[in-house]
C-alpha cells in the first residue's frame, strides 16, 4: 500500500497531509497554551512579565536553532529532521504536563521549541519541493488554511481542556496525536537526498561557524527583548546583551559572506524579492502576535469569562484564515502577490487602530471578535501570496534554509511582539500605581490594563503601516509564480 502511495500521481498531497498533521498539532499547542496562561499564571502565583517566558522561551528556542535545522535538512534529508523533532515535542509535552513549578514548565517549552523547530524547518520545504512552481502558492495557501484550522481548535480544545481537566490537559493532549504523526511520517514521507547545487559539493558541508553566531545573535536579542521589561531597559545587562547580539550579527554576516558553504546565502537579500517579502512578513508579525498574548487575558480577568468561552469567541478569527488560506494562494499564483500583500496588511491596520480608539473595560464582544476576524482575514490576504513571492526568488537547493528563515522571521517577530507590547501595558499601568498583575482586578486595574491594551494597539498598528511600506515598495504589477522560477527549480515531486 506505501509503495502504491509513493508512487501514485497524487503522491505531493500524500505528503502534504501527512506535514499537515504535524502542522495542526504545533498550532493546536500554541492556541491552547495561550488561553491556559491567566490559568498557570493563577496555579503558580506568577505576574505577567514572569508567565509570558512560557511563550517567550519556547518561541527563542525555534529562533535560534530553526536556521541551522533548516540548512541540516537540505544537507541530511528532511524527512530526518522531521520525525526527530516530532519527537522531541512530543517528549517535551509530557514533561510540561508533569511541571511541579513554573521554572520546569517554561524548560519544557523551551525543549519542546528545539522539536519544534526541527519540524517548522523542514515541513514546509517539503510541501513546497512536492509541488511544481505553478502551484506553489496554492500548496502555501493550502497550508495556511491547516495553520487556520488548528487556530479553530486549539482554543476551543484548550478552553474545554482548561475548564473540565486543568491547565495540564493542553500538554497531555500533545502526547497521543504526536505520536501518531511519527507514525505516519515514517511511512509516507520520501527518503529524500539532498537538493543538487550548480555550486557542487563544497555547499553540502553544515556551516558550524554560522549555526553558532547566528545562535549568539538571536539569543542574545530575544533574552534582551524578554528581560527588559523586567530589570531595565537602561541596565547595564540589559545593554551588554544589546552589544553582543549587534557584534553576534556583524560577525555572522561576516563569517557567511566568506564561507564556502554558508547556512545562509547572505547574497539572497540582494533580490528585491527576498529583502522586501521578509522585512514585510517580520513587521506584519511584529504587529499582529501579541494580541494573541493579550486577548485572553482581556476577555478571562476583565470582562470575567470562562476559559471555554474564550476558546469558542477565538474561532470566527481562525476560520477567516482556513476558507481564505486556499483562494489567496490561487490567486497570487494567477495574479501575483503585490494586492494581496498590501490590501492584507491594510485591513489588518485599521482593525488595530479601531480597537485601539473603541476598546474599555466593557466592551461588546461582538465588535471584538468583528475585529479580530478583520484582522485575521488580513493576515490569511498576506502571508501565502508574500511567502510564495520569497520562494519564487531561490533555487530548490535553498527551500530548506530559507522555509527556515520564513519561519524564524515569524518566531522572533512574535517574541520581539509580545515583549513590546508587555513593556507598553506594564509601563501604563506602573504610570498609573497598579501592580503588573492580573490575578486581583479591581476596578483600577481594570482600567489600567485596558489603558495599557490601547496603546499596544496603536503600536501594532503603526508596525503594520511599516509593513504595508515595504510590500508596496516591490513595485508595480507583478508577474505569476510561473513566470520568474528559478533556473535550477523543476518541478514533481520531492520522491523524484
């Protein structure tokens, strides 16, 4: 039966749907954790700068290791990277359920982002090597309709996890479906050898030199960003940490420039293509993934509702995402990508910049969740069409790495995300005499938090013009996918 799988007409979506499982497990973690946070926060006694590294340390994990995972894959095979790292999340979501303490939990995720990044890496450069380039942006588009999916449930499960079982449900959960995943990936997924370079062998050595400054550089920013709020953005660790993640970077650009074999071609960001699709892509993350942080405590301590109902208002915003993830990839591969990208991140603005002048204490949820599914659909109008338009710049050789950097662009955008728009809330209400903690909320607080929640919104916003700036400046009309593919990228599957 596998063998008559691989070699069937249909094998790419074989392939796919075995990645997307994978995909809807790692989405349905990350939306059931958000809504447990107010939660553990309450288990554990914790404040809000503290419980945020359950996200925070998870998301620096992939940040740092999904580019040399990415590189891996091309140089060792996918498929290996893949199912390893299915594994670790796995094991890591058993750890995190059985946390006696917070500091135990965050080191689960922080584990459970090593898997993660292994699988983000390598997931979709194998989706994308299966298809040809005429459907490329239909496969991304596909793909984000399962990230939309699991968006629908995660919340909605976590919600009823949170309510009947506990906080520790949303890990245990992890367990069986990842370990079904393994299962499967290891029969479907194609042995696949590394992508032939016009470059020979000499590009197929891993770059350890780059792994480790790029490492430095990220660990460095992300642990600044998350501990600033906290100890100072002024202090002197808190510069130091700034110093090194500059000099980290210089010196990695440096190394990579010279090297014979580099993790990542630093010579792509002379592509207007490249440059400009992921300068957008981080500041439309910059200004979107920390209301996913946020919400959930807005809507469980302000406006007082259960976690279960939380998770079901969090669905009408995912399903923007799943029915439209599908259409906007069709039509950035018939029409190109430039509308698409600008009218997404337009949408998106101004549904920040309403909540923004609109959100109290006792806001309709109805013009919430509008809202948010507003911004939702200009999320689902903007990320196939921009990612399909980075791809179409690179060889095959390179959909490892730069799947990888897509990905890493999102984690760090969300990290850096989350630690501004804490700072901006913590800062309102410090102004304001209100402790940063949510486990109490009087009146005051109330009115502090949301005061805080407003000017993070403003903040979002003006990222996302920033954003809407750089897709705009790609120029006039674009051609097809069709009609710019790389040289060196043939299309079939990835078992060819």
């Amino acid at each position: 039966m596998i063998s008559g799988i691989k070699t069937s007409p249909n094998f790419k979506w074989w392939v796919f749907s075995t990645i997307a499982i994978g995909t809807f497990l790692s989405v349905i973690d990350h939306g059931s954790v958000q809504v447990a946070l107010p939660s553990i926060e309450r288990h554990f006694g914790a404040d809000l700068p503290t419980v945020q590294w359950i996200v925070v340390g998870y998301a620096l994990a992939i940040s740092v290791l999904i580019l040399p995972m990415g590189r891996l894959g091309d140089i060792i095979g996918r498929k290996h990277v893949y199912v390893g790292g299915m594994v670790i999340f796995v094991v890591a979501a058993g750890l995190a359920g059985l946390s006696p303490n917070l500091g135990s939990l965050i080191a689960a995720k922080i584990f459970q982002g090593m898997g993660s990044a292994m699988v983000q890496s390598s997931g979709i450069a194998m989706v994308v090597s299966s298809f040809p380039g005429t459907e490329r942006g239909k496969a991304l588009g596909t793909h984000l309709s399962v990230v939309g999916a699991g968006a629908v449930a995660g919340p909605a499960i976590g919600g009823l996890l949170v309510s009947v079982f506990g906080w520790q449900a949303v890990f245990f959960a992890n367990v069986p479906i990842g370990i079904f995943t393994i299962i499967i990936s290891g029969m479907v997924l194609p042995l696949d050898k590394p992508e032939p370079t016009v470059e020979g062998e000499a590009r197929q050595r891993f770059d350890w030199g780059g792994a480790v400054f790029s490492g430095l550089a990220l660990l460095a920013f992300l642990l600044v960003v998350g501990n600033g709020n906290r100890v100072g953005w002024t202090s002197g660790v808190i510069v130091s940490g700034a110093a090194a993640a500059v000099i980290a970077g210089v010196a990695f650009i440096w190394w990579e420039l010279r090297s014979s074999s580099p993790m990542l071609d630093i010579r792509l960001f002379k592509r207007r293509l490249v440059s400009l699709g992921v300068a957008a892509s981080w500041f439309s993350f910059l200004g979107s993934s920390a209301s996913r942080f946020m919400m959930p405590f807005y809507l469980q301590r302000v406006l007082e509702m259960e976690p279960w109902k939380v998770g079901l208002l969090l669905i009408p915003p995912a399903l923007c995402m799943v029915l439209l993830g599908p259409i906007t990839g069709r039509l950035s591969d018939r029409f190109g990508w430039q509308g698409l990208t600008v009218g997404g991140l337009s949408l998106s603005a101004a549904a920040w910049f309403v909540m923004a002048t609109t959100l109290t204490e006792s806001s309709p949820v109805l013009l919430i969740v509008i809202l948010l599914m507003c911004q939702s659909t200009g999320t689902a109008l903007f990320n196939s069409p921009n990612n399909s338009s980075i791809l179409s710049a690179v060889d095959r050789a390179q959909y490892g790495v730069v799947s990888a950097l897509t990905q890493l662009v999102r984690n760090s955008a969300n990290v850096t995300s989350i630690a501004i728009a804490t700072t901006v809330v913590v800062a309102t209400m410090g102004s304001r005499g209100v402790e940063p903690s949510l486990d109490a909320v009087s009146p005051a607080v109330a009115d502090a938090f949301v005061a805080g929640l407003r000017w993070a919104f403003w903040m979002m916003g003006g990222l996302l013009l920033v954003g809407i700036s750089l897709a705009a400046m790609r120029g006039g009309r674009p051609k097809p996918a069709q009609e710019i593919q790389p040289k060196s990228v043939t299309a079939g599957p990835a078992s060819e």
